[in-house]
C-alpha cells in the first residue's frame, strides 16, 4: 500500500507541467512505525519528517544501521521546545518550524557547539490562526533579517501550515502569500543569498500548493494510509 501510495504521488507530479524532479517530498512519519518508514524507503523516499524530537531520535537511532547505506534526510516539520534544541541539532539535516527569533539564536548556539551549520526555514502563521504557531507575515521580514545575520544557521527558506479546509482550492490564499513573501524578501536582498525553499502542503492540500510554488510537499496519510 505505502509503495502503491508513493508511486501514486510521483506519476501525479511528473504528470504535471513543472519540473517535478524540483519538488522534495517528504514524508511525514508521526506516530508510524519503523517498518512503514523502511517501506517507504525502499519505495524510493529520502526525506523523513517528525514533529517531535524525542520520537525522532529514537527512529534515527534504530534505524540508521537498517538503511544500508542510503543517505536519508531528517526534517523536523513540529513546533520545537527549548529543552530538545541540543538533540534537536545533532539529527536534523532541516528544521522546518522556526517560529521564534530566540529559538534560532538558541538553535545557532547548540549548532557552533558541535560545528555544524544547521539548515532551517522559517515558519510564518499565514492565516493567522491562534492555535499554530509561527511569525506573523508582517513580522517576518524583521525576522529574516535577523535570523540571517546568525552564523552558524544557514536559512533556506519559508514554512507555513495552512488551515484545515473543504478543497484544497481554499487553501491556496495562504500558499500564496507565502510564496509573494519569500519574492518579497528575495526582491528587497533581505539576505544576501535567494531563498529557494517553499515547504507547504500536505496530504488534503498539496495540488493547490504545487500550484502556488510549493518545492517542498510534507505528506503524512497520502503515504502511509490506504
Ligand atoms: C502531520 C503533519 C504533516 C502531514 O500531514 P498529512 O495531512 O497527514 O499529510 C505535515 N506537516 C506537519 C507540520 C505535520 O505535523
């Protein structure tokens, strides 16, 4: 089912008029066993995504000598609490969900600890729902240019979750705004580097986010439910 699933998803996207080969997808394995995590593998995934750094450890740990060699992502899509930033850095090639400037002056300073660079985007709350978390649209921008001036976090781009709707089409609004965002700050030379990353959409709404210029797609049920 899980291999069915995936190649499912990847006739969609080369079906489509865009260069697919662009479009990561990640699969987002919450509350998944290992075992469906080693199928999707083997169905041609690499990037794995968590939400909670205790469960993401522990996955990495038994599963990093299982994989036979094959160079698996991590990303960390949850909201991440101060105490886990230090684990947190040590598994994490991405860290999605960057929703405060202290989190990444915290993330820098566990980072240059064991010399790494980490790479992160930044979460905004684009529909501005107070149950999610992330920077306000109109706060990003500042964010951004603070977060670019830390040394050892390499900022990539934008993250957003948007609310759960009816039709994917409801949530295009906010994969847009996301996307005029990053041309915004891309436009302005907020950093001295472009940020390419758009990682948005999920199961229930990706087609509407592909549209709007999602390169990095976080699907959980599309994957691993029937
Ligand atoms: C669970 C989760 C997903 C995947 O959700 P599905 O609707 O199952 O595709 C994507 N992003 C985040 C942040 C999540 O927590």
């Amino acid at each position: 089912m899980i291999k069915e699933n995936i190649l499912k998803i990847k006739e969609y996207l080369s079906n489509l008029h865009i260069d697919s080969q662009a479009i990561v997808v990640i699969a987002i394995s919450k509350n998944r066993p290992i075992e469906q995590i080693k199928q999707a593998i083997e169905a041609g995934i690499t990037d794995i995504g968590e939400n909670k750094v205790q469960e993401a450890v522990s996955k990495y740990n038994a599963m990093r000598y299982a994989l036979c060699g094959k160079p698996i992502r991590w990303h960390m899509v949850g909201h991440l609490q101060a105490n886990k930033i230090k684990q947190a850095v040590k598994i994490f090639d991405l860290i999605h969900s960057v929703d405060t400037l202290r989190l990444a002056e915290e993330i820098n300073k566990q980072a240059a600890k064991i010399n790494k660079i980490q790479d992160i985007l930044i979460e905004v709350n684009t529909s501005g729902e107070t149950t999610k978390f992330g920077f306000k649209p109109e706060e990003a921008i500042a964010a951004v240019r603070q977060i670019a001036g830390l040394k050892n976090v390499n900022l990539k781009g934008l993250m957003t979750v948007a609310p759960i709707v009816d039709s994917p089409e409801q949530a295009r609004p906010y994969f847009k705004l996301l996307r005029e965002l990053r041309e915004q700050i891309n436009t302005l030379h907020i950093t001295r580097y472009t940020l390419h990353i758009l990682s948005m959409g999920m199961t229930d709404d990706f087609a509407a986010a592909i549209q709007e210029g999602a390169n990095m797609l976080r699907l959980g049920r599309a994957i691993f439910e029937a």
